[in-house]
C-alpha cells in the first residue's frame, strides 16, 4: 500500500480508513510524522518498536483508551487524539505510553474520565505537555488536579473551555507546571492566591478572558513569573498592587484592553526587571513609568500615546536600556517628538535602541536632529506619516540602519545626499509615493542593498547610473509605475540578468501603453523588453552624423568664438529692417506694487550686490521699487505664501540661479511658486539668470522643462563683450511682459 525509502511525513488523512495501517510500520523512521486524521479508526494495535516522531489521529471513531482498544508501545513525541468522541479513558493505558506530548483538544471528554486521564498522566515516566482545550471543562474544582502532585510538566493548555470560575486549591497539583495556558475562558476576576504553590511556573497566558479586576485585594503573587499575557481582556484600571511581588517578571502583555485607560504610577514598581512591555491598543491617557532600568521593549501602538512619557528627554531618565519603540498610529505630530528650544528629541539618550516605528502618525515633516545618536538603529518605520519633503542630513546619524521603510507618504523627490550615510542599509521600501524619477547618485552609496520597492509610483523612466552601484541587489518591486519602454531602457533587460536581480510581481510591471514605448512592448510585461534589433545602430548613418556632426562642431566653435559681435549685429539688424514691436499685457508697470522682486539663493547675494543691483541703478533709475531676496519678503506671512504675494505684485521677477541654490529643495518648491502663478496670468512675467554655466544634466526637470519651450534666460558671460550684451538683453526684457504661447504642465 506504501512505500518508501525514507520518509519525514506520511500522511493518510482522510483515506477512509477503518483500522490501522500494519503496513506502514517499515517504512517509519525516528524522524517521520505519521498523519491519519479525519478517517474512521477505532481500535489501535502497534507492538512494533519502530521509532516515531509524531501520530495524529485527531478526528477519528475512537471513543475508549483501553487496555483492549489501544496499544501503543512505539516511543512518540507527540500523539493527538483530539476531536474524538472519548467516553472511556484507562489510566494504566495513559501510563504507559512512551510519549513526551498528548493532545485531546475538542473531546468534551466527562469530568471523571479526566480524572482518569491525570491519575495516568501521574503514572507516566515520559509525558511533560498535555492539552485539553475546549473539552468543556466550565470549572476548576478543588483537588482536579491533585493527582499531578509532584509531576514535572513542560506545559498545560486549558483554553477554550468557557472557565469561569477557579475554585481556591483548583491548581493543586500543578507545582510542576512551568507553563500554564489559561486563554480563551470567561475568566472576570484573577486573585493571586490561586496560583499559590505553583513553584515552577514562569508562564501564564490569561489572554482573550473578561477579566475587569486584577488583584484588587493586594494579595502577593507568590509565583516566580517570568512571562505574563493578559490581553484582550476588559481591564479598565492598573492599581498599584496588581503586579505586587512579581520581581522576577520579564514580560508584561497588556494590549488589546481597549478599556484601559488608567495606570497607577507605581504599577510597575513591583517589576524591576521588566524587559518587554506591551501596552498596545489601550486608550491610555495617563500613565508615569517608575524607573525601569531593563525595559528594552515597549510597545504603544494605538494607546493614545501619552504625552507626559513620550516627550523630549523623558525616555532616557525612564527607560535608558530600550531597543525596541514602537509608537504606531498615535496621532503624534513632529513637535511633540522635537524640543527646538533644547534640540532634544524623544529618543535622546536611547543609545540602545535598534528598532524605531512611528508609522501613521501625521509628521508631515522630520526636523534635523531628531535621530541624532541613535547609532545603534537598525529599524526604521516612517510609513503613512504625510511626509512631502524629507531634508538632507536627517538620517546622518544612523550609520547601521538595516531597513528604512517610507510607504504611503507624498514624497516627489529624494535629496541629493539623503541616504548616503546609510551604507549599511539592505532593505528599502517607498512604495505609494509620488515619485516621478531616481536621481542618477540616489543610491551612490547603497551598495549593501538587497531589495528595493518602489512599486506605485509615478515613475516613467530609469537611469542605469541609479542602480549602477547596487551590486547586491537581489529583488526588485517595480509594479504600478508608468514606465516608458523604449531605447533609453534597453540597458534595463541586462543588468536585470547580469546581477540576478529579481523583479517582483512581474505580472503587474507593464510598459506604459503609448506611443513613447516601443509599439510591440505597449501594454507588455517589463520582464518581456528586449529591443535588441529595434535599438542597434546604423552604421552608415552614425558614420555620415560623424562627419556631419565635426562640421557643426567646427562651425559652431568658430560661431561661438565670434558669439557677442553676431549676436550684437543681428540686433542691429533686426531693428534696422523690421523693427522690434512689443507685445506685452494691458497692465501698467506702475498698476503694481512693486517693480521687480528678485528671487535667489543666500550664497548668490554678493553677485547680485556686485553686480545685478549697480546694473539696475544705471540703466533702469525708475525702478525703484525692488524686493530683493528672502529678508525683504512680507513678513508675518508663510515663506511661501511671502514669495508668491511678491511674484504677484511685481511687474517682472529675476530669478538667480547657481549650483548652490540647485542644491535647496526650498528654492526649488520657490521656483514652482513662480512658475505656477507665471501659467495663472498667462504672461512672461520671470527671467531667470544664470549666474554659473550650469551643465543640462545637472539642472532639475522642472527647469530644463522651462528652457526647452524657449523661456527667456541668461546666462552670465565672463568676458567684457558678453557683459554688455547680457545687460542689453535683461534691460530690454525688464520693460515689456510677453504674453505666454503655452503653459508648463504643473505636474
């Protein structure tokens, strides 16, 4: 009927089986887990002693365990029995099993049966684990377990039995148990004492009852516990003696009591060597922490996170050891984590701490410092956090961070910079922003990266200088992305292969379907792009751009050596046989209030005193009412709100551009300012000046957007001629407002 070599596990579950498989028995082996659940076998007769790791014979016909019906000599770990209809049970048959573990879950086995079943369990050599959950046991009399006195047991599992009452004595017996399952009951009320002589226990799950009141008459535990879970119970109060005597206590499971809102402030008093205190799902208002010095977990996730602990400073005075913080989804805003005044912030002190998660809280906005110091963090969650800008230099501090995830957040751009004190960084996740391109240098210093998700963006296009440097790369979430599959990509299919890269969720990383992607990969998955022969070069042609092209070079060099004596002939020309005719607005210059307002970075202030105001004072003496930089914006109104009421009233806006102010997103989100209010009035009312020759590749999208639909620029020439001819440009371009042919795209 079987047969193998070797087996690890043989399963027979639900074969319709009526008795039990002789067959089988040489094919067993000390390791192999036997399954014959859900048939119909009665009666068990296995003289063999071939070893045996486990049998489960949950859910079959058995309804005795005698000495006639079941014999059993073969040395087990495990053997279950649950879900049958047991009405008989033999204790000298208990007695001699050979087995470490035995399960009657969901027999609703009679009272006296189980007494039956301890007496035997009291007679076996081998057995430390019994479980009889939901067996219907709806009380704990005095003396049920008497017959266990002086046994060793691992573990005893008693949920699910509707327990609602715990007689005093009910546990005599279990002096040996060292772990004690009490979950799943209709439990309301938990004195100490009845655990009493229960020298052995470090265990006790009091989890999923209805208990209200925890050790209201101030008896000591006198047990030595080490783990106590209590959750998912109706405790509205923690009173100061409830944990009295438990200094041996290592971990504290009090979540999911959406009832608790109070917590005496010495509550933990009795705990002095708590390590792991989970306090998650409550609706604590008020709760003062005594010094715990060996607290190095603690768990607040949807407790209405109380400002009196959580605030700058206080953590380090209360619980210096902590590793593990987590403060999920406790409407916690920057400022309750970030003192300025002291530049503190909460986790200020915590040189410990290796995991910090602060998803679902609304930050909007991480202020510089807050995770200075903390050295030592490997976690960080910052997901659903409604984070637009994250500045340079915030994660400077985290040299070992191990994974950083930022989902759900309103992220458009990472800064240059951000990540590249995370080189030991392996896990990324940015999934569900709005990102709509990588940075070339993005991950420059990520070379211990594993996995990378940034699915459910709005990115169109990939760089191969951005994934470059991730030489570990091994998996890569892409999917829901708008990515344009044409030859810009064709590097994409190499490296994936190249580096055993796995894209993930491939089925949902589609080419975009439109007429920038190559037509036969539109609507296509990404891992099927391949545009080996619609991408390869043409010699013929590239040989003829050659030549032409070292003409251009030679032409255009002589062209640009001559620049400033063409440019200043062609104007004269141009105004000698056609005129200039100015096309500008209705308005007025003096309908505004201002004349110019001049937008530009701190470090170019010395050009424009040098040079852009002189300029202005000699060839353009009525206008005098300039704004120039950010300390001559209105006050008493935000940064932004400050630039754009300037923009609005000026009759023309200079913007000044160098390296340095490319390097400030404020200055960025400046120009987007401008530029929208520019595509609201539907006039060339900005100039931007380039005081640096900027290379195109070193420009954001937005501005090489702006020049590529011929905006007017300058750009700051070094010699005497170009000066003459850029002040003659500007003056001219000061004085009229061209009305604009088309508008950027906001987005």
């Amino acid at each position: 009927m079987f047969s193998s070599n070797s087996l690890s596990l043989l399963n027979a579950a639900s074969s319709n089986l009526e008795t039990f498989p002789g067959d089988v028995v040489e094919l067993l082996t000390s390791s192999t887990i036997l399954s014959l659940s859900s048939n119909r076998i009665r009666n068990i007769n296995w003289t063999s002693s071939n070893p045996l790791n486990s049998l489960y014979l949950d859910s079959n016909s058995f309804r005795q365990i005698s000495n006639e019906s079941f014999v059993l000599n073969n040395p087990l770990d495990t053997l279950d029995l649950s879900t049958n209809p047991l009405e008989f049970i033999e204790a000298t048959v208990i007695a001699s099993l050979n087995i470490k573990r035995i399960y009657l879950m969901n027999t609703h086995i009679a009272l006296n049966q189980i007494r039956n079943f301890f007496h035997g369990i009291s007679l076996s050599t081998y057995i430390e684990e019994l479980n009889l959950s939901d067996t219907e046991l709806h009380a704990i009399q005095a003396g049920l377990f008497t017959p266990l006195k002086g046994k060793s047991l691992a573990k005893v599992n008693i949920e699910l039995n509707d327990i609602n009452v715990i007689e005093d004595g009910g546990f005599d017996g279990l002096g040996g148990v060292n772990q004690l399952q009490l979950g799943w009951n209709n439990l309301k009320l938990i004195k100490p004492n009845i655990f009493k002589g229960m020298t052995a226990l470090r265990y006790l799950s009091l989890d999923k009852n209805r208990i209200v009141t925890l050790n209201e008459d101030a008896v000591p535990w006198n047990v030595s516990l080490i783990e106590l879970n209590l959750a998912s119970n109706e405790i509205i109060s923690i009173n100061s003696s409830a944990f009295h005597g438990l200094k041996t206590l290592r971990k504290l499971d009090l979540s999911e009591n959406h009832k608790l809102q109070l917590i005496e402030s010495d509550s933990f008093a009795s705990c002095p060597f708590i390590a792991e205190l989970d306090l998650s799902n409550t609706h604590i208002f008020h709760l003062h922490f005594p010094y715990l010095p060996f607290l190095t977990s603690l768990i607040l996730q949807y407790s209405f996170c109380p400002d009196k602990l959580i605030r700058p400073g206080n953590l380090e005075t209360k619980a210096p050891s902590l590793s593990t913080l987590n403060l999920i989804d406790n409407i916690l805003g920057s400022e309750k984590l970030w003192d300025s005044s002291t530049n503190k912030s909460s986790f200020y002190g915590l040189q410990n701490l290796s995991r910090l998660e602060l998803s679902s809280n609304p930050l909007l906005s991480i202020p510089p410092g807050i995770f200075k110091n903390l050295s030592n963090l490997q976690i960080l969650r910052l997901d659903d956090c409604l984070l637009v800008v994250l500045e340079t230099g915030i994660f400077s501090d985290l040299s070992h961070l191990i994974l950083l995830s930022m989902q759900s957040n309103h992220l458009r751009a990472i800064s240059t910079g951000l990540f590249d004190k995370l080189q030991d960084l392996q896990y990324l996740f940015l999934p569900g922003n709005e990102f709509t391109y990588l940075d070339g240098n993005v991950f420059q210093y990520l070379s211990n990266l594993v996995f990378i998700d940034i699915s459910k963006n709005r990115i169109s296009g990939l760089n191969h200088s951005t994934f470059r440097p991730l030489s570990n790369l091994r998996k890569l979430y892409l999917s829901d992305n708008p990515i344009v599959c044409n030859c810009d990509l064709k590097w994409f299919p190499v490296w994936l292969k190249g580096g055993n890269v796995e894209l993930i969720d491939s089925f949902e990383t589609i080419c975009l379907d439109t007429v920038a992607t190559l037509k036969q990969f539109r609507g296509k998955q990404l891992i099927t792009f391949n545009p080996t022969g619609d991408c390869d070069a043409n010699i013929v042609l590239y040989s003829c751009l050659a030549v032409v092209g070292m003409v251009s070079i030679f032409t255009l060099g002589l062209i640009y050596y001559q620049r400033w004596w063409i440019r200043y002939r062609l104007f004269l020309l141009k105004l000698c046989f056609v005129g200039y005719e100015v096309i500008h607005d209705d308005a007025d210059r003096e309908e505004y209030q201002y004349d110019l307002a001049v937008m530009l970075h701190e470090a170019d202030d010395e050009w424009v005193d040098q040079h852009l105001r002189p300029a202005l004072i000699e060839r353009l003496p009525d206008f005098n009412r300039i704004v120039c930089g950010d300390e001559e914006l209105m006050l008493g109104m935000y940064y932004l709100d400050a630039v754009h009421y300037a923009t609005e009233r000026s009759f023309k806006t200079i913007f000044v551009i160098s390296r340095a102010a490319l390097q400030d997103q404020w200055f960025l989100m400046k120009f987007r300012t401008v530029l929208d209010h520019v595509n609201d009035v539907g006039t060339e009312k900005m100039v931007i000046v380039f005081v640096e020759d900027i290379g195109e590749d070193e420009l954001p999208f937005l501005i090489r957007l702006f020049l590529s639909d011929h905006r007017p620029y300058l750009i700051w020439p070094g010699d005497e001629r170009g000066q003459y001819y850029f002040w003659e440009e500007l003056t001219k371009g000061l004085t009229v407002n061209l009305k604009c042919n088309q508008l950027i795209p906001p987005n």
